[in-house]
C-alpha cells in the first residue's frame, strides 16, 4: 500500500489507486517541502505524481469560513 513516508499514514480512496499505479518500486512519498524538511532535495526535472484532495469547507451567509460545528448551528 502506497504511504507517506513522513507520517507512514496510508493512502486512501482514488490516491491509493493513483498512487499503486506509479511505475515506483518503492510505495512511499512526499511532498517537496517534507522531502526539503527531512534534509532531502528533489533533483530537477522530477516529475510529481498527481494526488486528490477533498475538504469540506463551511460558510456562513456573509461567505466567512465557518467550523463545523458553527455551521451545525
């Protein structure tokens, strides 16, 4: 299973899937600010693998960003 290296989370839902299907032997990744963190470098003209993010995000009526739990209320 593909996983990040720096938290060793697993990957979920259609990242799982991007992720098992890049031609790497090795399932771990990051992004280029933990790899630079970590004292690593990322060799120029790497190419990134593409990933999903989904995020709910709340608003209140004068388009402010709300918590979920405010937006409950």
């Amino acid at each position: 299973m593909p996983r990040n290296y720096d938290s060793m989370n697993k990957y979920k839902g259609i990242n799982a899937l991007l992720l098992a299907l890049a031609p790497f032997p090795i399932p771990y990744f990051l992004t280029i600010k933990q790899a630079n963190d970590l004292g690593g470098k990322v060799e120029k003209g790497t190419k990134a693998e593409q990933i999903m993010y989904f995020n709910f995000v709340y608003k209140d009526k004068g388009g402010n960003n709300v918590t979920y739990e405010e937006a409950k209320k």
